[in-house]
C-alpha cells in the first residue's frame, strides 16, 4: 500500500484529524514554495510552526472528543472541582477573615489582591500621623517590611514613607512592602548580629510610635537576616 492509499484510509477514519494534519503538510508545502522566489525562510519559518503547533493540538483535543472513556473521566473531574470549589466558597462565606480560604475561593486572582480586599473591608485603626525622630546610622541599613492579617497596604506604605522621610533607608516603599502568609503573629524587627541591636530596637520604637500596631515589636536576633539588613514582621 502506497503512501496515498493509507492517507486515504486515515481520511476516511478520522476525518477531523486528517484535515488538521493535511493543513500542516501543506504548510510546509507552502514554504518550500515561497522559497523559489527568495523569500526569507527563516522570517516565515516561525508563523508555520505556531500553526503546526496549533493543529497537533487541535489534534490531540480531537482524539480525546472521540474517546469516551477519557470524557467520562473529564466530565467527573469537572464536577468534583466544582463541589470541592463550592465547599471551599462556602467556608469563605462563614470565615470570611480567612485569607487561606479567600485566595482558595478566589483561586483565579492573585492571592495578594485578594488578601488586600479582606484587610480593606476589616477597617482596622488606620497609623496615626506622627513625626517620626531621627536616628543615627538610619541610612546604613536596608529595611525590608513583610506584614500579614488585616493590615492595609495602604497603612503599610504610609508607615514605609514616614520612616523613609525619617532617614530610614526603607526598600519597596510604593509597592507598600511584602504581604505574606509567613508574618502572621509576628511583631518584631529583626537584625544580622548583637551589634545591630540597638538600631532594630530604634527601628520598632519608630513602627511603634505609628499606631500600625496595637501590640509591641521586639528586637530579634535573626541569622536569616543578612548583615547591614533590617526587617519588619508585622501582623495585626
């Protein structure tokens, strides 16, 4: 049996799955043309294989149609997500301070948007506008400010501006600081080695005098904390 013969036979049985693959053949054919006439290969090769890749897609979408098993199996998965998703919706209803269940129930945004949302609606005591004194060395510090729970970023970034206006060396002040799952509980700064103490000490004097809080911060020595760096960890 020629070539032609089984191309035949194939057309015959799977129809669809013919014509996709007869268009990347003729793709090629196209290209083999154009090319007698000096056009660039290496300009048109790059449109040809975005199509090539469109049609084995296509294909394989064409043989998972015709095979019921594995559209059963499909249909199954669909259902199941969507009572797992209704089960996680619900429990975000009846916790809705929950940022886990939130970013789950949400799970097509990204989870800060979503976290930011829940710290908006919780309205909690926004910072109060105080002058932040200066200390000296500020500047020789990097200061880095992670928070989690229903802190807004808002609140956070005004917080970073006022100690950067201070002389504090603060980094990611428009994005308004990190917001991450791993701050919650926490209220502390933390620093490299004991010799930078007494500036991480000054530096939580400063968070303090804000009213970001409504609990202390302590100093803390962190090994993860790399030298000449400070970081916050708050949550509320």
């Amino acid at each position: 049996m020629d070539v032609w013969q089984v191309l035949k036979s194939y057309a015959r049985q799977h129809p669809q799955a013919a014509a996709i693959l007869m268009g990347a053949v003729a793709c090629f054919a196209a290209v083999a043309a154009v090319k007698s006439f000096g056009i660039d290969l290496e300009a048109s090769m790059p449109s040809v294989l975005y199509i090539i890749g469109i049609g084995v897609l296509l294909l394989i979408v064409v043989s998972i149609l015709n095979d019921k098993m594995i559209m059963t199996f499909i249909r199954w998965f669909i259902v199941l997500s969507g009572l797992v998703w209704l089960a996680v919706f619900i429990a975000h209803k009846v916790e809705p301070g929950s940022t886990k269940l939130a970013c789950a129930a949400f799970f097509w945004q990204p989870c800060r948007t979503t976290a930011d949302r829940i710290a908006d609606s919780a309205n909690p005591p926004s910072p109060q506008p105080v002058d932040i004194p200066r200390t000296e060395n500020a500047s020789s510090y990097q200061v880095f400010v992670q928070f989690a729970g229903i802190l807004k970023r808002d609140d956070v970034r005004t917080v970073m501006r006022r100690l950067s206006d201070s002389g504090w060396r603060v980094q990611g002040v428009d994005g308004g600081g990190e917001r991450t799952a791993i701050a919650a509980g926490f209220a502390e700064v933390r620093y490299a080695e004991r010799g930078d103490e007494p500036i991480a000490k000054a530096l939580a004097e400063a968070v303090q005098t804000t009213n970001l809080l409504s609990k202390p911060l302590k100093a803390t020595e962190n090994r993860n904390v790399k030298k000449g760096t400070l970081e916050v960890w708050v949550s509320r």
